[in-house]
C-alpha cells in the first residue's frame, strides 16, 4: 500500500468519532448522510470514496451495504437516540451505528 494510502488511512482513522443523532440530523437535512453496514469497515468504506473507486461502492450500494440515510432510517434513529462512527469522506458524511448494549 502506498505512503499517501497509508497517510490518509491515518487521517481518517483520526478524524472518525462518536456521535449521538442529534448531532448527524443537519447532514440527514444536507442529503449527505450516508450508512455503512455493521460488517463493513467504516475507513475502508471512506477510503474507497475519497479515491473514487467506484467499483467497489457499487458493489457495496448493489449489496445494500452502504446507502444514503433515508426518513424512516432518520426516524427510527431519532427514536431510538442511536449512536454512531462517523467520518468524512467530502462531501459525505459516512455513518456506522454502534449496537446498543443488552445490559445497559
């Protein structure tokens, strides 16, 4: 893997942080947000966007994988107070949302 692969891997892998909805709902607003599936790695996912590689995100999007937010997602989150990772892979905003605890 190259340096600047590496370099940006780091970047993003800094920059990914928890946050609650109500946090993420001005993005929802925007069209930006963008769900990544619990199995998938949310850096790999912003890597693949931010260099373009589009074979790889069709095939997540065909998958179902990775997929704009859409209202009843916004709803069901807005109710549940969900959690999530979340990075930028400009201009999306990538989001993973973090299982709820059983014992909480």
């Amino acid at each position: 893997m190259s340096e600047a692969n590496e370099l940006l891997r780091a970047k993003l892998n800094a920059e990914t942080g928890q946050l609650a909805w109500n946090e993420l709902e001005r993005h929802f607003a925007r069209g930006v947000l963008v769900k990544v599936a619990g199995d998938l790695d949310l850096i790999e996912v912003a890597l693949a966007m931010s260099h373009d590689n589009k074979a790889a995100v069709e095939s997540w999007l065909a998958q179902g994988l990775v997929a704009r937010a859409s209202t009843d997602d916004a709803i069901a989150w807005h109710a549940q107070q969900s959690r999530f990772w979340a990075v930028v892979a400009a201009p999306w905003v990538l989001i993973q949302e973090i299982a709820a605890r059983l014992d909480a």
